[in-house]
C-alpha cells in the first residue's frame, strides 16, 4: 500500500479520509481507503475511492470554468477608405450604430473608446458574427482589438487579438458569417475593452446588418 501524506485523516477505523497523494493512485500500488474516501494528488486532480482494492479510485470532474457571452446586433459602418469603424465612444457596443471613427490605425483606439468590458481576468475562445449587407459591398476586413486603458488617467494600450478576418465582397441582401481567428493575444485582464473594427479601402458608405457574439471564459 502507499502511504498518504500528513494531510490524510481518518475519523475512526472504518469512517472516509482526505488523503493527499504523489501521483493518479488508478496506477502502481495504489492507495487504501474507504470507499467513498477522497484524494488529490500534486496536479491539483481529485479522486474518489469506488471500490475496496487500492487502484479502485476514479477521477472527480473538475468544475466548468465560468463564461460570458457578448451578443449585440448592430448596423456597422464602413465609409472613409483606411478608416477603423466600431462602437460608439458615447453609447458604447450595444448603440445600433456602428459609426465611430476610430482612426486610421488598427490599434487607434484611445482611452475614451467604448467596448465590451471583460468582467474578470481570463480568455477569448470564440468570436463571431452573422450579417446581411446593405448593398453590393467590396471586400472589408474586420479586426478585433483589445483595449487596456489605465483608469484616471488618459491612458490606453491596445492590442490586435488573433488575426485580420477578410469579408469578401458580396451582393445585397447576401448573409454570411465570419469566424475570428484567435491564434494570438487573446488573454485579457479584468476590465479591459473588446472592441471589434471593419475597414475597407473604398470612399464609399457601406454598412453590414450584423449579430455578434463573443465567449470569454475565466482562468
């Protein structure tokens, strides 16, 4: 039998304990304890005893990390040629508009720039949209930004997260979806800004009926 560390107690002869073991006691010579016992190992996984014989243990699913979901629909504009277009500086992300002038840069976005406002530390694993376009429309690029301001003071840094998603060109009334890349920078800290961008390289208005979702998911 393997002996647990100082950490196992047991209430009597025959009653459970919390054990804390070395490695997965499913392997070798196992540990003993009374079914329904529960142990962790070094990794940081829990187990419960199922049986009586020491490799009797089975592995307790950790609990789901918790997620938030970001969805809003929105009429996002596209107009001046080399201009970021996204979210209202006064409304922020869920204004139906989609027309601010975020500058000529990717990464333009100040520290008055309005998104969606991650809730705790954590991590983007997914983000996508669904649009309909308002009439035949050149190929666009949308862009997702994050945005780390330094509260009280005029202070931002911005960072592209994953890479640029290229919208092809289409016909009016067309719908389509487009699904960011998130190969790169998607941690974020809590209340940092999201803050998704559409250009395109025409001195035309066009604008996409669009449905967005992002999940974040806690660390």
């Amino acid at each position: 039998m393997a002996c647990s560390k100082s950490l196992k107690f047991l209430l009597g002869e025959s009653s459970l304990s919390i054990q804390e073991l070395p490695s997965d006691p499913t392997i070798g010579v196992g540990s003993s304890a009374p079914v329904g016992s529960i142990a962790v190992t070094n990794t940081g996984a829990f187990w419960q005893k199922i049986g009586v014989g020491d490799n009797d243990w089975s592995q307790i699913a950790a609990a789901p990390k918790r997620r938030h979901v970001f969805s809003t629909s929105f009429r996002w504009y596209s107009r001046d040629n080399n201009r970021f277009y996204g979210p209202s500086n006064a409304y922020g992300p869920n204004y139906y508009q989609w027309n601010r002038n975020h500058g000529n840069n990717v990464l333009s976005p100040n520290f008055s720039s309005m998104g969606f406002v991650c809730p705790w530390d954590g991590n983007i694993i997914s983000a996508k949209f669904q649009y309909r376009r308002s009439s035949t429309s050149p190929t666009m690029t949308a862009y997702l930004v994050r945005n780390r301001k330094t509260f009280g003071t005029s202070g931002a840094v911005n960072v592209q997260v994953g890479s640029d998603l290229v919208i092809g060109s289409g016909n009016t009334g067309e719908m389509d979806e487009a699904v960011f890349d998130l190969a790169t920078n998607t941690d974020f800290l809590e209340g940092d800004h999201l803050i998704p961008l559409l250009t395109s390289d025409v001195n035309t208005t066009y604008y996409l009926y669009s449905s967005l979702e992002i999940v974040i998911e806690e660390n």
